[in-house]
C-alpha cells in the first residue's frame, strides 16, 4: 500500500516540475490587455476598409445578416475569416459530436465580461477574448442548409404582419421605384407587371421604411435611405430573397464621410437594430401563419 502512496507523490513531483510557472497576475492582465488592443485595432482596420469600398461594405452586409454578431464582432471575422458561414466555439461543436481540424486556429471576439466603473462615474463593459470556429475548420465533412425554406405566401404574410399601412397596385406610379411607401396614404404601391422577386425585394426594401418612420418619424429617403436600405439588403440576405439592387452601396464613402469611428459603428448598429426589428415581427408574422395552417388541418382531421 505504501509503494501506492510513493508512486502517488512521485507522479504530483513530476506533474509539478514540468508544469509552466503561473504567470503572475499582473503580468497577465497586461498580457490580455494588449490582446484585446489588438483586436480593438482590427476593428478599426476593418472600419477602414467597408467604408470606402462597396463590395466590402456589402461583404460585412451579408456576413452581419448570416452571422448574427455584434457590429465589432462581425467586423473581427471579416478580418479573420471572410468566408465564415456558421460559428460556434469548440464546446458547442463537440456537443454536436463535431470536432475541430487540427492545426485550425479559432477566431477571435470579444465577449461581455462584467462592467466596471469609468473615472467619470459612468459604467462601461469589460471584453473578454473568446474564440470560436467556423464550420469549414471541423474534422468532418458537415452538410448544413443555411438557407431557410420559408414559403413565398408565409414570407409576404410575415412582411405585412401587424402592419398598419395598405399594399395597393398602382397603373400611374411616376417612381423610378417598382415599389414605394407613400408616408401621407400609409400605403406602399406596387408597379404593375412587376415581377415576382422584385416585388419582394421592393416589399423588403419599403416595410423598412415603414418601421424607419414609425420609430423616428420624418423620414425623407434621401437623407436615411442608405441606413434604411442597408437593413433590408440584410433581412433579404436572411430571407434567401435576391438582392439585385446594391446601388445604396455606392454612397458609403460619401455616407462615412468625416464620421468617426464610434459614429460609424453607431450607424451600423442602427441598421442592424433595424433589420432586426422588422425581422421579429416578420417571424412573429410567418409563426402565425404557420399555425394556423396547423389549426386548419387538424380541425379538418378532426371532422
């Protein structure tokens, strides 16, 4: 028993004298400091980059609406992995049973790590470095369909859903415009002859400018049509819905101009909080269509 005990202490020694000593506590608050500087530094890299150059711009567009992350974040796995499509950390993959490539690197973020209290009094919010992967970076081979299979009639009903203006076609439109929200009739009209996917990306392009003005009220399309627009190009992007038209896209130099960094990012927060919001109540919309398709077959079961 005692040769157990012996070999016990022996294995602790050796575990002990090859362990790397513990960095002292200051040393790595530091260290993780000038990480997080780094990745601060990339953001604004990144900032450089889509604020004056269309595609990128439209690039950070579809990687936000796909992704799903903070404006930072997306920024971050832009600059790390512009062709992401889907992004777990390595916990969560293996709790699928997916495991990570070796030799893959993780991207890195910046997760929410309690708040402290700034020397004006006010409080602001620590980061954390945390890294996640992308699903091209697993082991083995994963077929996933990111596009979601969302009926055209659910779609439309999801659009309109709780929606106080009209949906009217018009034979006298003079806008250059296929489909138009007129603020003063709350109607949005529709060209005739207009096709099918035109139609949609114009419905999306409108609804958002209905929430636009329903929130911030005197809405002038010249003036917010660029926030506006990037909103929808991005729920078209969610919804698998062609995007053909990407002109907004060429103001943004003109847009950013003379902003700074924290007032670009505000703005790329404001179309996101905006496709966001209209993409609630377009779930919210498709959710109850569904259901009562469900409540009509089974009541025609039950009969």
């Amino acid at each position: 028993m005692n040769d157990i005990f012996e070999m016990l202490d022996s294995a602790i020694q050796e575990k002990s004298a090859n362990q790397q000593p513990r960095m002292p506590k200051e040393e790595y608050a530091e260290m993780m400091n000038q990480r997080r500087q780094e990745l601060y530094s990339k953001v604004t890299q990144q900032i450089d980059v889509i604020k004056d150059n269309p595609q990128q711009y439209i690039h950070y567009l579809y990687m936000q609406a796909k992704l799903d992350y903070t404006v930072s974040n997306t920024l971050l796995i832009m600059a790390q992995k512009p062709d992401a499509t889907m992004l777990k950390d390595s916990n969560h993959w293996r709790e699928n049973k997916q495991y990570i490539k070796k030799g893959e690197k993780g991207i890195q973020i910046l997760e929410p790590a309690g708040e402290y209290q700034k020397e004006d009094g006010t409080m602001g919010t620590n980061y954390k470095i945390k890294y996640v992967f992308d699903v091209s970076q697993l082991g083995n081979k994963v077929n996933l369909d990111l596009s979601p299979k969302i009926p055209i009639r659910d779609l439309i009903s999801g659009l309109i859903y709780a929606s106080n203006v009209r949906i009217q076609k018009s034979d006298t439109m003079m806008s250059k415009e296929d489909v138009l929200y007129s603020p003063e009739s709350s109607t949005i009209f529709y060209k005739n002859n207009i096709d099918g996917n035109s139609f949609l990306q114009g419905l999306v392009r409108e609804i958002c400018y209905v929430e636009f003005n329903k929130q911030y009220g005197n809405m002038d399309r010249e003036r917010d049509g660029f926030i506006v627009e990037s909103s929808a190009y991005m729920l078209c992007q969610k919804y698998n819905i062609s995007a053909d038209d990407k002109n907004f896209a060429n103001q943004v130099s003109q847009y950013f101009y003379g902003m700074s960094e924290q007032d670009i990012k505000e703005e790329l927060s404001n179309a996101k909080n905006l496709s966001d919001d209209v993409g609630k109540r377009i779930e919210r919309g498709i959710y109850k269509t569904q259901q009562e398709k469900v409540n009509t077959q089974n009541h025609n079961i039950g009969r």
